[in-house]
C-alpha cells in the first residue's frame, strides 16, 4: 500500500514539474493569426510559423519599395531558395548574418535582431513557395519603416564648410611669421 501511494506521488510530482517547464506564449497570441504572420520573429513566439507559411505566406505577393538594403536581401532570399536542398541551418545563419554586417550601419542593428536566432524557422520558410520578397518582409528587412527611416538619415549629406586655401595664417608661410613677434 505505501509503494503504491509513493508511486502515485512520484507520478504527481513528475507531471506537475513537466507543466511548469512548459513554454509561455505571450498574451498577443490570443489575437490570433493577424497577429502571428505580421512577421517571422512574431510567428516563432506563437509557435505558428508552420500555420503562418501554410495559409498566409505562400500566398502573398509582396511589393517591396525598393533600396539598396531590400534588393540585397531579396538576392540572397532567392539564391538561398535556389540551393535549399543544399544548405544546412548554420550555412544559412552565417550567410545572413554576413548580409546584414554588409548594411549599412544604420541597418545593421535592426537586421541583427531580426535575423538572430531564427535559422530555423527561416530554413522552413525557404523551403515552402514562399516568394524571396515576403521572406525577406516578414525578416523585416523589407518595407520596414524603420529601417527606411534609419537610411534616410543616413544618406543625408553632410555640409561642408568651405575652406579657401590662406584664410588660416599657419598657412602664410615664413614672410609672415618672421614678420613680427605677435604672429608666433
């Protein structure tokens, strides 16, 4: 009768712990769908990059406003997609981060943290029909406003003071500093 009561505890105890160790998925979740798909990183919190690929990606055709950070990245969405029986999800983490350290210093903050990490996901993605620019949307480095805003402030050009050769009197030479003691 005690080992069958001491069983029982065990068993107890080793299905409560098993609950606590499991995932917590953030609140947003409950919105559903419209929510989980906006982009890579918020399908990988809900646990729903499988569904979002299934039902929403591979059906959208995504315009993407074009600049130099998107057209690099949909490059390498669509090489990558071209060879991804061939990649393993190391290869394909270090091909993306190679991309973003190409950035721009302005991009190259957002693209590291939207890209860290989600080699999994990302290689699941590459695989289905999903086209190079949603992949490259959904990663965030593709209609992204703050990344556009970011390279805006970037490009803007800096002015420059116009400096005329002989205004500074360093540069009158020897004539000049000889002349007197006020110019040394």
């Amino acid at each position: 009768m005690t080992n069958a009561l001491a069983v029982c505890l065990l068993v107890t105890l080793f299905s409560c712990s098993n609950l606590s160790s499991a995932r917590q998925i953030p609140k947003e979740c409950a919105k559903g769908p419209g929510l989980w798909c906006q982009s890579l990183r918020q399908a990988a919190e809900c646990g729903a990059v499988g569904h979002c690929i299934a039902t929403v990606w591979v059906n959208q055709d995504q315009t993407i406003r074009k600049n130099d950070v998107s057209n690099k990245f949909v490059t390498l969405f669509s090489e990558l997609k071209d060879i991804n029986d061939l990649i393993n999800e190391e290869y394909l983490g270090l091909r993306v981060k190679s991309a973003c350290r190409s950035t721009p210093q302005a991009a190259y903050k957002l693209c590291k943290q939207n890209t860290a990490g989600f080699e999994k996901y990302l290689s699941h993605v590459l695989a289905s029909k999903t086209s190079a620019e949603t992949i490259c949307r959904i990663v965030g480095m593709c209609n992204n406003e703050k990344l556009e805003q970011a390279l805006e402030k970037k490009t803007e050009p800096k002015k420059h003071k116009e400096q005329l050769l002989g205004t500074e009197q360093c540069t009158w030479g020897p004539s000049y500093w000889c002349s007197n003691f006020r110019a040394i």
